[in-house]
C-alpha cells in the first residue's frame, strides 16, 4: 500500500549560485561522508548536489515530515547506487530506526537536463 508521494524540481542555478557564495561549505551541510566523498571527485558539482538534494527533499515530502524535522537529516541521508545504476537510499542508524518502524519499501528516481534536476519518491507499507 502507498504511504507517501514525493517530489521535487531544482534549478541547478540555485546550486552554482550557492556554491559560489559558500564553497565546500554547502555541500558539507547537505551531503553524508559518502557522499561528499563523490561530490569532490564530480566534474559538475551543482548537478551532483541538486541530485541528491532533490532526492532528500522528494524524500522528506513523501514521509511526510519535511527537512530538519523528526530526525530527517540531509546528512542522514545517502543516495546511492545499484551496479546497474538504480538508485535508492541509505539512512542513519537514528533515521533507520524511524523508517524501518513505519515503512517496507521506499523506491527514488531521478534524472535531470542540463539545467534542473528532478527526484520522485513512493513509499510503501
């Protein structure tokens, strides 16, 4: 059964924009250790941050919850993928315990264009 639909858009404007004002800074504030690991080998930083904040945003809707509450962290968040390319999420001990409670399954997509990045989230029971 369908607990939760989420869904965002971002104009990778917004992350070069940021990136220029803040540096590493901003990426330090929204990427797990995993993933600023990638971020600093990525050729184009604001796509691989717009990515995967719009996952953890598509994320937190679906949930129901939003950002920065109960425990949804974009910190705690990882997106990460299969060999073939899929992508799906890994979360903190502290999230983990959360989702695993009150979810079974949890399937992301995103894709992006030269100037935006899309994610869409379903969440199961």
């Amino acid at each position: 059964m369908v607990k939760g639909i989420g869904i965002d858009l971002i104009d990778k404007s917004r992350f070069d924009n940021l990136i220029e004002k803040y540096g590493n800074k901003i990426a330090i504030k929204i990427l797990s250790t995993y993933e600023y690991q990638e971020y600093e080998k990525s050729k184009y930083k604001s796509s691989y941050l717009s990515k995967k904040f719009a996952a953890k945003e598509a994320l937190s809707k679906a949930l129901g919850y939003g950002l920065y509450r109960n425990g949804v962290y974009p910190k705690s968040i990882s997106v990460k993928h299969t060999q073939l390319g899929k992508p799906f999420f890994e979360f903190s001990d502290s999230l983990l315990n959360l989702i695993d409670k009150n979810f079974t399954n949890i399937e992301l997509s995103i894709s992006d264009t030269c100037s935006q990045s899309i994610a869409f989230v379903v969440i199961e029971s």
